[in-house]
C-alpha cells in the first residue's frame, strides 16, 4: 500500500489507516475526549443540581471511536467483506463491552459504561484491522 501521508495518523491512498498503532492512536484519543466530555458534562449537572455525579452513560464515550470505525469501513469500499468484518466486530466488541459493564455494575454509570466504551473500543479495532486486511487478501 503506498502512503499518501507521513504525519499521524498515516493512511494510503484510498484513505485506510496502515498500521495498528494508528488505528489504536486515533481510538484511543477519540474515547478520551469523549470520556473528557462526558465527566465535564456530568460534572456542571451535578454543580448545578440538575443530578448526581457519575449517573451519566459512560457509552456516550464511544460516539467518536464509532465515526473513526464509520470511516475506515468507507475507506475499505471495494468488497463485501468488511460488511462481515464490520458485524463480527461489532457483535464481539458489543458483548465484550456488556460484559465488561456488567462485572464493573457496582460503580457508577459513568464509570462501568466508561470501562465497557473502552473495551468495546479496542476490541472493534483489533478485529476490524486484522480481519479487514485477512478477507481482503483472500
């Protein structure tokens, strides 16, 4: 694959990400920001009264992870087989991510719905970036 761009994160010329890393990267710090905005949200709500601190849905946090893995799977345009990709991700990373809330269901919504963004999160990429680029050269 050639490289349109040196800079991070680095992509090839049909806009894909190349490395593992850069996927993680930019997931990663797409989750913090939404964790980041969550906690403050939760935080002027709670100030002002409005609720308690920590009832928010720690979830939220994968809205931007999901619009990084939209655009990967729009990069990936030629073949059906990152629609089964993009499924058994989905469906492993989703579970992963229930399940990983439900053994942290004593802590606050914020931060069991927090953990289960996370592993949700890197379980999607580690099996979208892997399994995309397996079926692609078959």
């Amino acid at each position: 694959m050639a490289e349109t761009e040196t800079g991070f994160p680095r992509r090839d010329a049909h806009g894909r990400l190349v490395a593992l890393p850069d996927l993680l990267g930019v997931a990663l710090a797409g989750l913090v920001i939404g964790i980041l905005i969550l906690v403050l949200f939760d935080g002027v709500l709670a100030f002002l009264g409005f609720a308690e601190f920590g009832r928010a849905n720690g979830w939220l946090a994968v809205i931007l992870p999901v619009w990084l893995f939209a655009e990967e799977f729009r990069a990936w345009r030629n073949g059906t087989y990152r629609v089964l990709v993009a499924l058994v991700a989905a469906g492993v990373a989703i579970t992963s991510g229930l399940l990983a809330a439900g053994l942290a269901n004593e802590w606050p919504p914020l931060a069991s719905g927090g953990v289960a963004a996370t592993v949700f999160t890197f379980g999607y990429a580690l099996i979208w970036f892997h399994g995309v680029r397996w079926l692609a050269r078959s």
